[in-house]
C-alpha cells in the first residue's frame, strides 16, 4: 500500500512577537476540515468561532445554511485536501480564526517528505510559545493582557490574573501538544484495539 507523502508545516500565528509558531508534520491527503481540527490543537484554541483557509484567492471554510447567498463564495473545506493547496517548498496560506478577534496563521510548506513507518500523523516535532487565551480582543488585547500580567502594580492586573489566571505566554511542551493530538485523532483507534485485546 503506497503512504501519503508527509508535509512538513510551519504555523505562525502573525502579529505577535517574539512568534507564536509550531511546526507540524501531516498526512498530504488531509482533508482541510481535519487540517482546521489539528490547528486547533496546535495553538490550544477551544474551537469556539468561525474559520477561513484563505489560499490562491479562494475562501474554504464550514458551510453553513444561508451563507450560500453571500457574494463571496466560501467552499466547503470537507472536499479539499491539503495537497491542493500547497505542493512545493516555500508555498504558504492563511487560516483565520474568529472573525471578531482575527487571529491570522501563516501555514508555510517546509519540505514533502516520505512517510515513516509506524509512525501517527499528524505530529508536532517543535514549536514556540504559547497560544493566547481565547476572546483576549486579538493581537491589542493579547499585548495589554501580558503588560498586565507583567506588572503587579498595573490597575487591571488583579482583574486580568483573575480572568486568565497566572498565564506563562512562554510556556510550550513537544509532548502535551502530541499528547492532545494522540488523543484527539488516535484515541478511539487505541480504544478499539484494547477492546479488542479484551475479547480475545
């Protein structure tokens, strides 16, 4: 049986700096729905707003009743792959998450490479950061929130640590983002397996 070829992407959340970046390697054939799932996973989003991919001039997103009589067509992302959208080296395209606080990834195409045996895609293999905490108000309500929290003599501090809690804009671990990827799009495989086990 012939493996998908492996893309290997950086995800960059833009605006904030020092970046907020992942890289994560996927499956080509990744259908854009799945794609939106594991960014979520990605940066800790809650999957709580709208999306868009936006490449080559095209909208893909979740269709939705109503929306097919808008004058900008979005596509309905469950019938494009990954692998449309990006075939070489350096290609890039956007998602956007939550229209009302913008947050704008970058997803670069560093290299195709061979799929590895026994292996589980999709896996991150490195990354920066951590991801803001959903409805801060975007890339200003984010930078207000870290000078806030930086400073205990800030008049919104005692109100920000007790919205956000005590949150470390630096935090970031390889193993808890695989592990949240395991469980999301590995675990009723494993759990089949075991029940499987059990029976025999």
């Amino acid at each position: 049986m012939n493996l998908p070829a492996v893309f290997q992407l950086r995800v960059t959340l833009i605006g904030i700096k020092p970046p907020v970046w992942r890289r994560v390697q996927i499956e080509s054939d990744t259908t854009l729905d799945r794609l939106h799932q594991i960014l979520q996973c990605l940066f800790r989003w809650e999957d709580c707003h709208l999306h868009e991919f936006h490449a080559g001039g095209r909208a893909y997103g979740k269709p939705a009743r109503g929306m097919e009589f808008l004058p900008r067509q979005v596509l309905d992302e469950r019938r494009f792959r990954l692998d449309q959208l990006l075939s070489r080296k350096g290609e890039k395209f956007h998602y956007i998450y939550d229209f009302g606080d913008d947050w704008l990834h970058e997803v670069r195409l560093e290299s195709v490479l061979p799929a590895e045996e026994g292996v589980l895609y999709p896996r991150c293999i490195a990354g920066a950061r951590s991801g803001p905490p959903e409805d801060i108000g975007g890339v200003p309500g984010y930078a207000f929130l870290l000078k806030a929290l930086a400073d205990s003599r800030h008049p919104m501090h005692g109100e920000m640590l007790e919205l956000y809690g005590p949150f470390d804009p630096e935090a970031f671990s390889v193993d808890s983002v695989n592990a949240t990827l395991q469980a999301r799009f590995h675990g009723q495989r494993k759990s089949a397996t075991r029940r499987s086990g059990r029976a025999g």
